[in-house]
C-alpha cells in the first residue's frame, strides 16, 4: 500500500494512509484524515479485503435504514396497540 492512498472512514470521512508498520504477514496502516485532524489504524488485509467494518478503499454511503411494512406494523401494534403514527 502506498503512502497517500485515499482511505474512507464511517464517521471522519476521506484520509490518506501516512505509514505502515509489518505485523507479521499483515501490516498495520495509520491514516490520517485532515477534516477531523484525527489518526486510525486499519490492517491492510481487512482494507483490501473490504472487511473492515469503518474503513474502506471505496467511498462509504451512510447505512439506510429501512424497516419493512410488516416489522412496522408489528411495532406499532407492541407499542401504540395498532393504531397508526
């Protein structure tokens, strides 16, 4: 991994990997992310393998979180006894 790749964090947004330490087979990436002035750490092998749950190489979309008409209705009926809000 090179110095500089762009990094994307859940919460601080866009970085750029500023180090590397070897940790074994895997290495262990600090990234910088300018907006926030903060520092993380990531593995490489989570990175690429887009298996890091704040982190990635792609830009990341907030979550959206869509309940579905049954699991709606089930909740409204728990809590306001059927009726609808």
């Amino acid at each position: 991994m090179k110095q500089f790749t762009k990094v994307y964090h859940v919460e601080y947004g866009k970085g750029h990997v500023v180090g590397s330490t070897p940790k074994g087979r895997d290495e262990v990436l600090m990234v910088y992310f300018p907006k926030p002035k903060e520092h993380d750490w990531v593995l490489l092998s989570d990175l690429v393998k887009g298996s890091d749950p704040i982190m990635s190489l792609k830009p990341i979309t907030e979550p959206t979180e869509e309940v579905s008409d049954d699991l709606q209705s089930a909740i409204n009926s728990l809590f306001f006894g059927g009726q609808p809000q």
